[in-house]
C-alpha cells in the first residue's frame, strides 16, 4: 500500500474534462471532513443528504455484488454501502445486464452513481467522469482475483458527491480497508484445481441432503444454500465426521452444544442438520444489531470461534475507536492477528470459505436438483 496520499489520488482519479483539477479536488477532499463540503455546489449531493438515500447501479459479477437470496454482498457493493454509511444515508443498490445500462442511468440522472467495469472510452462517450473504486489499489484486487478494472462513474466531475466519495475511497486506501474488503472477498481462496472435487462431492452428497437443508431453513427463516456451504465446510457432507477434538457429525457440533440444541444423535444428517440451522439462528439473534450481510459473517464466526470470543473482539474493536459492529473491522482485526493466533487463522479460513462456497452452490446447477 502506497504511503503517500498524493499519489493514491494521482492513480484515483480520471477526468474527462479536467484530469488535474479533479486530482486537486479529491486530494483536498482528504483533508476536508465530509460534512463540511458545501452541498448547495451540487444538486445530487444536495438530493443525497437531503432525501436520506444514496442510488447507485450496477452489473452483478464477482467484483461487485453477489444477490444471497434478500441480502447483497459483494466487495463493490459493501464499499458502496459504507460509503454511504459515511453519508449517513441509505444505500439502494441496483442491478442492470450490462454496463452500457448502468451508464445511461447515470447520464439520465436514475442512480447517483455506476460501479462498472466499463472501459473508459465507453465513459467518455457519455460525458460522464470516473475514478478508480480503489484509488489506484490494483494490487489488492489483482492479488485477490478481483477485476481491476473497477471504477466509481458520475455525471459531472465538480459535483461534491464525486469529490466526497473519491476522498472515501481514497482514505479507505490510506487505512488498509481497501485491501481487507478484498481480501475477504479472494475469489482465490479455493484453488481452481480443488472446484472439481467440490463439484463431485456436491452432486453425489447434495441430492441426499438438500430435502433436509430446505425444510429446517425454512423453520428458522434461514438460507438452505448457506446452510449446506456450513455443511460443507465443516464436514464435506459427510454424516459420520469426527475431529480428533470430538466434534461429530455433518454440522460437526460439540458434545454440549448438541446437547444443548436437543440433537441426541450426532451422527445423524436431519438431527445434525437441525442442531446446526438452530445454533447457527441463535448466533444470529446474538448480533441483532449488526446490519446485514455483515450479521451472517459474525455469525459465522461465532459459530466456529464461540460468541465470547467475538465479543471480546468487539470490545477491542469499540477501545480502538471502531466500530465494532462493522465487518471490515471485525474481519481486519482477525486477519491482522491470525499469525500469533490460530484460532483467528481458523476463523478467517472459516468464514471466507462458506462465503465462497455459497456463492458456488447458488450459482451451479444443484439448486434445480
């Protein structure tokens, strides 16, 4: 990561009318806190903050967004979402078929902003202004298998709105938020030879269990896709798994947390499958005030670490003047002290491959098994 900020603004910004003044612009918007830019300079900053609501568009991929069912997710989307968080507004995310729409929605004034992968003469054709969704970060991204090719497109170059969101990105750069919202969403954290043994155990497991999956997620208003990817993880589907620490079973649960859930019979799928999709909602309820997707993460984690665990976390999130209830943060915390803790390598491990994982089982053909 670049240490100065002048030049992680050099690479963010790319200016159809004034390259330069907009380099200007968004250096000064680093220094400037958000709130005191001048929203009258602009109509869509004025309609933003006024109207409580922050439009932007954009092409689902593996960069951008993700659609889990009611949730979004995505390395794209949660930098978009925290961007407006730092507005104080609300997020509507939409999705188009291709980047050409997300631009004409941001040329007829639909959506505040596109987050596309469009080429730049394509931007250029349409009078509109771009920067980089990183700031010039491709390292992170490329290293991440992510398109580096990301930019955030505007309407007009002076816009406050364009200048307070290149100084967010920007400064995500600058603290190393940039580069764990990527790391968390490595679309290499499976290794490409490893898909086709996954496939296999999914077409020969999945069938046998996708009944049960379905019929206790929807007991507990959970995703039966998320459920099978924690399946999965924990025991590649395999009904009589055991560690050598005793935890048994396709959820792989603990002697007491199976007991505690009702489950007599470890060993048993619809049992197991059952004690899992009710500690796993319990964890859930634990986090009630964290927004979604970030409460399936912490979630997750609580299931794999326990939830004093996370909550001890937090606690040195919150002293740290974070917020402890944002997932880059509680991610960024796990990733940075994985090395001396093994139990924060697990988690990290853990949670980034069910991530994985889901988005693989909702986007192959097992769902219409």
């Amino acid at each position: 990561m670049h240490s100065s900020s002048t030049s992680g603004v050099r690479l963010c910004l790319n200016s159809l009318k004034s390259s330069l003044s907009l380099k200007i612009l968004a250096f000064s918007t680093l220094l400037i806190p958000f709130h005191s830019i001048n929203a009258s300079k602009s109509s869509q900053y004025d309609s933003v903050v006024n109207g409580k609501q922050l439009t932007v568009v954009s092409v689902e991929n593996s960069t951008t967004v993700f659609k889990d069912g009611a949730h979004l997710h995505g390395f794209g989307y949660d930098l978009a979402r925290n961007y407006a968080n730092s507005l104080n507004v609300k997020l509507i995310f939409r999705t188009v078929p291709d980047n050409a729409t997300a631009l004409k929605w941001v040329s007829q004034g639909k959506a505040n902003f596109a987050m596309t992968t469009a080429n730049l003469s394509s931007i250029e054709q349409k009078r509109l202004t771009s920067f980089s969704a990183t700031c010039g970060d491709m390292g992170s991204l490329k290293q991440n298998g992510l398109n580096t090719n990301l930019n955030w497109v505007f309407k007009h170059a002076d816009d406050p709105l364009t200048q307070t969101a290149s100084g967010f990105v920007c400064k995500g750069k600058q603290s190393g938020a940039i580069r764990q919202l990527a790391s968390f969403y490595n679309q290499n954290v499976v290794e490409e030879q490893a898909w086709d043994t996954i496939q296999r155990d999914l077409n020969k497991r999945m069938p046998i269990y996708k009944a049960s999956f379905k019929t206790t997620a929807a007991k507990y208003d959970l995703d039966w896709h998320l459920l099978a990817a924690i399946g999965y993880q924990e025991s590649y589907l395999k009904p009589n798994s055991v560690s050598p620490t005793g935890v048994r079973g396709l959820m792989m649960l603990t002697n007491n947390t199976a007991k505690a859930m009702g489950v007599s019979n470890r060993t048993d799928p619809t049992q197991s499958i059952e004690g899992g999709a009710k500690y796993y909602d319990q964890m859930l309820s634990r986090y009630s005030d964290v927004p979604f997707p970030d409460r399936n993460w912490y979630a997750l984690v609580a299931y794999n670490m326990g939830p004093g665990a996370v909550n001890q976390i937090q606690k040195r999130i919150r002293a740290q003047g974070k917020n402890p209830n944002n997932w880059v943060n509680l991610y960024s915390y796990l990733d940075k002290n994985k090395a001396s803790n093994g139990r924060y390598r697990q988690a990290v491990q853990y949670v980034t491959r069910i991530r994985a994982y889901l988005e693989h089982i909702k986007t192959s053909e097992l769902v219409n098994i």
